[in-house]
C-alpha cells in the first residue's frame, strides 16, 4: 500500500541536547507522538509502555498546537513529573492525526 500525501504528518521534534529530528508520521496507525519520536532514534524512555504511568516522554509543546486538552491520567502524572510548564504534555497520549501536521516539540529535561 502507498501512503498517500493526507496520510502521514509532518512534525520536528528536538531532543534533549537540541538535535533536530524531522519526523515524518503515519496517520492512520494508531501511534502516538512517543512511539513516533522512538521510532525515529531519540532517547525517549517510555517506561510504562505508553500507559501514561510514567513522565518519561514528557515533552513541550514549542508549535501553536492546541490538543485536545491531558485528560485526568496524564494531569496526575504531569503533577509528579519535574520541569512542568504550561506547553508541557505525555508524548503517549498525543495520538498522530492530521490535526497535528507540522507540529514541533522538544523532549524534557530527564528527572533527577
């Protein structure tokens, strides 16, 4: 099968040190922003699995991008995660969908 144009995103993610991954994501799999930048060689931990039971792939959200907002899970973990800002999200619970074309992150700073 060949992806067509609307079904993939385009997305740059920089990891801890600042290097620039340019990602380019399939729509129509299921996968979530962790599991993309993952899939793409960063050093995301992602240690639950991607079940919002760690702050390993937390990220900032650095483009306009507005999700829909953390659900309840993802603002317990957020509340015990370290360097929490207002653009901060699980890269878990970000799931890959058109909405997101373009969208630019940067991976957090790991806990101490």
């Amino acid at each position: 099968m060949v992806l067509k144009m609307s079904d993939t995103i385009n997305m740059v993610a920089y990891d801890r040190e600042g290097n620039e991954y340019k990602i380019e994501a399939p729509t129509d799999m299921n996968l979530n922003v962790m599991e993309v930048m993952k899939g793409s060689g960063m050093d995301v931990k992602a240690t639950c699995g991607g079940m919002a039971l760690c702050s390993t792939c937390h990220i900032y959200i650095i483009s306009d991008h507005q999700p829909e907002g953390p659900g309840e899970d993802e603002e317990d973990m957020l509340d015990q995660a370290f360097d929490v800002e207002d653009n901060s999200r699980l890269g878990c619970q970000l799931k890959i969908d058109s909405s997101l074309d373009g969208l630019v992150v940067k991976l957090a700073p790991q806990g101490s």
